[in-house]
C-alpha cells in the first residue's frame, strides 16, 4: 500500500524572480509615496496678503418676481434684514417699491408670454449695510460675498423674501446719500 502522504506528484516550488518591470512598479509606488508625503507635510503654500477690506455703508438692491400680497404688505422703511440660512445681518430696510408680479405662462399658441397675479406683486428692495468691495462685488461685514445675480433667502421685517442681487453702490454715491438713515447695525469704526 502507498504511503498517501508521498503520491508521487512532485510539487514545483517556484522562486520569485526579480525582473525589470517588478522593478519600474516598485520605483512608481516610492515615487507616489514620496510625492504624497511631501505634499502632505511640505510648506504651505503662500498666497500673497490680501488687502484689508474697508467697510462703508453700501446701498444693496434686491429683487423678486412674485411675493404675495398679504407679505409685502407688512414692509415698513427701517425693517431688520437678515440672511435666512445662516441667520447674518443684513442692515435694514431703506426704501422699496411694488409693482405687478411677473409669470411666464403658454397662450392658445404655444408662445410663452408674459402674465401678473392679482395676489401677488414684483419686489425691489433697497437695503443699507457696511460692506466692501472685494473686486468680484462686496464684502458684508459678516464676510457674506455678494455679486449680481447672487439668490438668497431675506427675513424682512415679518416677510420672507427670495431675493436676487440687482446692485450695490456706495451709500455715497447713490441718490441716497444725504437723506436720514435708518439704524442698521452698522460696523463701529472705533473698536
């Protein structure tokens, strides 16, 4: 009887042979790990001092397309903004206007035509805050960036508007300047 430990098969044990492409991935997997943990713990990079911003009080324009009447109704000049989502000042209230909503809907032949709703209004507001210029639009103090067009959620007030950014100037420069100002929260240039 055989011994069934020794069936006679002879194993082949191979050697693991060194050639030259185990040696290219070896070299790519130290070069990769090299790179990474250099820029990992290498220096940080610089970026070059940005100018400090300076704040003065701005004009910020917003608009909507359609608010409901029963909302706009409560506007009142001097109202506290704030930013909806992460709750910032956004000054206050300085004027604002009303005018028929606008809605795009499809006639009888398929054009898409303008249309209003009698329980809603279009909505400018104008608003006062301490803001900067940033070179790319401005800077509120609370380092909120606004450009044009920027969207964003405004508390006004008792109301709750959805709002685009139609412009910004310097309360300076806009028709503004000169008439009394509603208390905003302004930055105190003295701290």
């Amino acid at each position: 009887m055989a011994n069934k430990s020794n069936t006679g098969v002879k194993k082949d044990s191979k050697k693991w042979k060194f050639n030259i492409i185990d040696g290219l991935v070896l070299a790519v997997v130290i070069l990769a790990a090299v790179f990474l943990f250099l820029r990992i713990t290498g220096p940080a990079q610089t970026e070059d001092p940005k100018e400090d911003l300076v704040y003065e009080p701005y004009v910020i324009e917003y608009y909507c397309d359609n608010s409901y009447n029963w909302v706009t109704d409560t506007l009142q000049v001097g109202d506290r903004i704030t930013d909806d989502s992460m709750r910032l000042n956004m000054g206050a209230l300085l004027d604002y206007d009303l005018q028929p909503s606008v809605f795009w809907q499809t006639n009888d032949a398929g054009q898409m035509v303008r249309a209003t709703r009698d329980d809603q209004r279009a909505v400018t507001l104008v608003t006062i805050i301490d803001a900067a210029d940033n070179g790319n639009g401005v800077t509120t103090y609370d380092n909120l960036i606004l450009s044009l067009g920027h969207t964003l959620v405004l508390r006004v007030g008792e109301g709750k508007y959805y709002m685009s950014v139609r412009s910004f100037t310097k309360l300076s420069e806009s028709p503004y300047a000169g008439t009394e100002i509603p208390e905003y929260g302004h930055v105190d240039e003295e701290t």
